[in-house]
C-alpha cells in the first residue's frame, strides 16, 4: 500500500515538473496567404506555434538551383514561448533569384525531450514580369455621366483586373468561353469628369503580385445638365412624409419640413450605399440583347443629372442630383423588363418605394423604382420585354410615374446611352 503511494507521488512529481515536455506534438507552421509565386517583392507572414513544450528552434529558407537563401535563423532558448510570428520579405533582386522554379522550405522544432519537428516545404515560381495587356477595343469618345467600355487580353494568368479613374476602382470581368482568356470593363464616366483633371487606366495584378498600369487615351464629351427648382408644398408634405415617419420611428416627433430633408439627403445615400451593395456581384455572362426598352408611350418628367434645388417658403432647404429618369404615361401602367437580366433585388427601397433591379451581367443594372406592385421575384430570369410590374407612386413621388435607371460598376450613369442602338453599336458592340 505505502509503495503504490510512494509510486503515485513519484509520478505526479515527474508529471508536474516534465509532463508538457515529454509529448509528441510536432510544432504547427501557417502562412498569412497562399504562396504559389513571388513577384519583384512580396511580404508574407509565417506564424509558429506549440502549446505543449513551446518553441525551441525556427527557419526559414528559399532554394533554387540546389543553392540556399536563409531568410530566417531563430534559436528560443527561453522555453514556454507557444508562439512566434515572423515577417518575412522576400525580393529576388536582393536574394539573387532568377524567374523560375524553385522551393521555400519552412521548419520548426520544440523544446520536449523529443525534440520534435515540422517542415512546410513549398513549390514556387519566381516571376518578376509584370503582365501585358493587348486591347481588344479602344476608348475614343465617352460622356459625363455615361458609360465607358474596355476590352483586352492579358499576357498571363491575372488574379485582379480593372479599370481606375484617377484614384477609383472599377472591376473587370472575364468573358465566358474566352481563348485566349479576354476580359471586359464597363465603368461610370463621372459627371464632372474633363480631358484635363481626369485619368482613366488599365491595371491587372498577376499571382506573383507584378501590377501594371496602362493609360487609357480619351475624349470627354462634355453634356449640359439640367438645373431646376422646385417648390415644396404643404399638400405633399402632409401625403408623404407620414408614410417615413410611420416606416422610421426617429422621424415621428420631427417637424414634416425637417422629415423631408432627412429623407432626401440622408436616407438617399443610405439607399444609394443600399444599392451599391446590391450590386457587388454581377454574372460573368451578358445577358442583354440590343438596346434597352423605354417605358412604352411614356413622357420624361425628369432626366438623368438634374440638379434640383427644394425650396420651402421661400428658402432652400435641401438639394440633390436626379440619378435617372422619370417616364409617366398613365396611371399603374405596365412596367417591363428593360433587357434580359437576372432579378437580383425586389421590395421596398427608401425613397425609391418598391422596387426591382435586375443584373444583366458585367456590372450592369437596371433599376425600376415607385412601383404600385411587382410582379417578379428574386432569382428570376426575366426576358427583354417581361412585365415586372406597374407604375405607381411609392417612395418619395409625387405622383404616377417610374423612376428608370442604369447602374454601372456601381454608380449611376445615363440610362439614354443604353437605349440609343447607335451609341451601342459604336461604342460597345465595336
């Protein structure tokens, strides 16, 4: 009985003092990224960690033509250190590499009483040629406030691509079926967009991290828009505005002036930032076929661009830019689907009241907004020409009518390019 006590305390003691060192758990090794080529220079973080003895031993080195680049030579004499992050900066310039194979090996080892050990051992490319990019088309006249068009074939394998004006970026996408690959931008020119002040270029990124950018050539055409002011009175103030404040508690103790000014500065961009999200994912396909429909027999009661003025007794008390244009014919009139497209959003909307945007692919949407009803659901397939719904009054409209427009890489831009077959046909379809 006393030699089995004598036995237990024995072991407990042995435990106590040598227990998380005789383990074997080999230490753990993980990358901040994926690894697979190194460009002209690329940083990447390598954590080590093990929870039981602690680390004892790190290293880290590039090989290439049988010759060996130490990047890291670490020994961790002080025991129970669990875990290390190194950062780790490689340039081939520096190291002597030349584009080409060659492999990263990754070790560690811990302090137990077996020493263990783990290697990550890593195929990879140098490649310090930054891509080429071929234009398939060329950008002669654009717009304010139209829309853009560039397409070409990159030289190698590209993991990010698109189009910059001046410091924004907008996304290319790869067409289907393309061999060699070809990509595609369709980008919102700026309203206040000139031959001077703006720049527009063509990136790509390879998988190494080599970029290239390209000036794009371009003229300006610059368009006239509208400026109107209009008068806010006490009958659409009292038939609209309850329907926010009933919608948005925060709005019911405000005066009914106040409310409007909310809804038509603050709720239009939180709804802008609403639509923008919408319109993160477009289909790689294009879905759209010719130009897009016009409301049928409908008059414009606002055009794309007008900068309107609100004016309350006498006193401006709120501004902002017509992002569309407004089509009225008669009362509930049948709405149709502009061109083929996916339904990507159906419902309320803020000051657009119900609405329906479709995805025609590329980046390219189509917004129909104060409908009466829908008629439509998300996930459908709508063709050209397919009712959608009906004209109405919801939102912040004073009247029967539908609000129409086009979305560009997220941005609004003119919706009348989009229905003019010859604007297609030369600037597009070329």
């Amino acid at each position: 009985m006393i030699g089995s006590v004598v036995i237990f305390i024995f072991a407990a003691l042995a435990w106590i003092l040598l227990g998380s060192y005789v383990e074997l758990g080999k230490p753990q090794i993980k990358l901040s990224e994926d690894v697979k080529a190194i460009g002209r220079q690329k940083t990447v973080d390598i954590h080590f960690s093990d929870s039981l003895s602690g680390l004892a031993y790190l290293r880290a080195e590039i090989i290439q033509d049988n010759k060996s680049q130490i990047l890291l030579d670490q020994k961790i004499p002080l025991k129970k250190q669990e875990q290390q992050t190194f950062s780790m900066t490689l340039n081939p310039y520096d190291l002597r590499l030349h584009d080409g194979d060659a492999t990263l090996k990754i070790s560690a080892s811990d302090h137990s009483l077996f020493g263990n050990q783990n290697s990550l051992i890593l195929p990879i490319k140098i490649d310090t040629l930054p891509p080429q990019l071929s234009l398939l088309s060329r950008i002669n006249y654009i717009n304010q406030g139209g829309t853009g068009y560039v397409a070409y074939q990159p030289s190698k394998p590209i993991t990010q691509t698109g189009v910059f004006i001046n410091s924004q970026f907008f996304a290319g996408h790869r067409l289907p079926n393309g061999n060699p690959p070809t990509y595609a931008v369709y980008f919102p020119v700026p309203m206040d967009a000139d031959n001077i002040q703006t720049n527009i270029s063509l990136f790509a990124r390879d998988e190494a991290g080599n970029e290239t950018r390209t000036a794009l050539p371009f003229i300006v055409k610059k368009k006239i828009f509208r400026q109107d002011k209009m008068n806010i009175s006490e009958k659409f103030l009292q038939q609209k505005m309850p329907e926010f404040q009933a919608l948005f508690p925060e709005l019911r103790q405000k005066p009914l002036p106040d409310v409007f000014v909310h809804v038509n500065s603050q709720m239009r961009n939180d709804n802008f930032a609403t639509i923008q999200k919408i319109c993160e994912k477009s289909s790689s396909q294009e879905f759209w076929e010719g130009p897009f429909l016009r409301m049928t027999n409908a008059a414009p009661m606002a055009l794309f661009g007008d900068k309107r003025s609100y004016v309350y007794n006498g006193k401006i008390i709120s501004d902002s830019v017509h992002a569309g244009v407004d089509l009225a014919s008669t009362a509930m009139a049948p709405i149709e689907a502009a061109n083929k497209g996916v339904v990507v959003f159906t419902g309320a909307l803020g000051i657009y009241g119900n609405t329906v945007i479709i995805d025609h692919g590329l980046g390219v949407f189509s917004l129909y907004g104060h409908l009466s009803s829908i008629a439509t659901s998300v996930g459908k397939t709508v063709a050209k020409g397919e009712k959608i719904g009906h004209s109405g009054m919801s939102g912040l409209a004073g009247g029967d009518h539908l609000h129409f427009s086009m979305i560009v890489g997220g941005q609004f831009v003119n919706p009348q390019e989009w229905w003019d077959p010859h604007w297609l046909k030369d600037n597009l379809n070329k």
